[in-house]
C-alpha cells in the first residue's frame, strides 16, 4: 500500500491510484472545510483500494464506496476502478429513464462524499440507528457540504436526484428501506428522494437543522425523529408519501408487509 499522509485526511492506495487517491482526498477535504466550521472532527483515512487488495481486507462486494468506524478509527473506501458487472447493474436498472445526466463512474464518485458524511455523522453522534433516518441525515450533511465548497457538484448531485426519482420500485415503504428490502432500484429511489427533501429544508432554512443536531447530539432513533418533526411538522406528510402515518417503529406505523 502507498501512502498520500495528510493530518485529517490520509490516503491509503493500491499500485497505480495515486492520482486517483489524490483526486479523491481533494474532494473530500472541500467538504471537510464546510463541516470543520461546525464542530471539531477527528481524522477519516481514505482507501483507493484495487479489486485484489479489496477482498483481501474486506468482506464486502468490490465496487460501491462505503463508510466505516472500527478500532482504528473513521475510514472510507472507494475502488480503483469501478468493476464492469456493477456498471452494468446500475444501466439496467437505469434503462427505463434513458440516458442519466452525467456519467455513472463520476456519479459513484461523487456519492463517497455521502460516506464521508456518514463518518462526520458518526464522529458528531449524529447516528441513530434508525436506517431511514440516518441515511436522510447523511444526504443532509453531503448536500449542505457540496453547496458550501462545490456548488458545481451540488447541481450534479440534485439532477441525478431528480432523474432516479423517476425510478418506480415496488417496495416504496420506509419500513421496507429500514429492512433493506427493494435491492439496488429502491436504495437508489429512496436516496433520491431523501436528497430532494434535503434540498427543500435547505433552501427554505439554510443549516438550521444541522445546528439543531448538533446541540441535541448524542441523537438515538426517538431523539432525532422527534427532533426532526418538531423542527418541520409538514414532514408528518413526507412520512405519509411512503404510506407510513409516522416513522417506522412508531405506533401509528402499519406493519412491514410480508
């Protein structure tokens, strides 16, 4: 492994990613000057790891950038290069609504910027456990980031969103995300959606709820719904879009179908 060493936010690469791994740690760093006016944040290490060296370390299927918090350490990990099969996955999936706005491999990029909010969710105890919501809170952070250092990105981001919102999964409930049912076509639609509301909050109050967050912070599943709604009551309705009357895990919630 070869080392781009930096005090917040070093790179870790495989043979031949070095200009990739120093692509990828720019990027990350922007972001990480939006969110580093906040509150502090400890060092994330970032992985360009190729297919070999991938499953040599981790259990997961190679390809999709992710996010992860172990003893060592916050840490984000991305592919040398995205392999072909999972290209091909996402274009079928995607044949329905045409062409996407952008290319698929810099669409991939971009969202290990939503893992990295993810880490910046761990290290501010902005983790809930609740699937849904967490994830709603990650494409928060990644928006309101993108906006703040590379308004470019954040229009790449929002035209994507409004393209995969057009996707049309059977398995539209929250309650079906929370037990990640629906496979890649649901993750997709439902990321999507998360990010239009995002989007919606952040025009209409620019970081209020992030501040909010953070002087609640450490948040749990009931803390940060009841915080999120209390904040915007109209999400109540949000909620009632994905057939639920209230969060999963709720009383007011039906029962996850079969």
């Amino acid at each position: 492994m070869r080392a781009l060493p930096h005090p917040h936010l070093p790179a870790l690469f495989s043979e031949g990613g070095a200009l990739r791994a120093k692509a990828l740690q720019d990027y990350l760093l922007s972001l990480r000057g939006v969110y580093a006016r906040y509150a502090p944040l400890p060092p994330v290490r970032l992985f360009v790891l190729s297919e070999k060296d991938w499953r040599a370390r981790l259990p997961y299927p190679y390809g999709l950038p992710f996010q992860h918090a172990g003893p060592e350490g916050l840490a984000v990990y991305a592919p040398l290069t995205y392999p072909e099969r999972l290209l091909h996955r996402l274009r079928e999936v995607l044949l329905p609504l045409g062409p996407p706005p952008g290319e698929l491999a810099a669409f991939l990029d971009l969202n290990l910027g939503h893992e990295y909010a993810h880490a910046v969710q761990v290290a501010w105890g902005l983790r809930t456990g609740a699937r849904w919501l967490d994830e709603f809170v990650a494409n928060y952070l990644f928006l309101l980031g993108l906006k703040g250092a590379r308004p470019d990105l954040a229009k790449t981001l929002l035209a994507f969103s409004r393209y995969l919102a057009q996707l049309a999964p059977e398995k539209r409930r929250l309650s079906d995300y929370e037990q990640r049912r629906g496979g890649l076509e649901g993750a997709l639609w439902f990321q999507a959606r998360f990010t239009l509301e995002a989007e919606t909050l952040l025009r209409r109050d620019g970081d209020l709820l992030l501040r909010k967050m953070l002087e609640a912070a450490p948040l749990d599943r009931k803390r940060g719904h009841r915080l999120l709604v209390e904040l915007y009551p109209e999400l109540r309705d949000w909620f009632r879009g994905f057939g639920l009357r209230g969060p999963p895990g709720a009383g007011s919630s039906p029962r996850p179908g079969p």
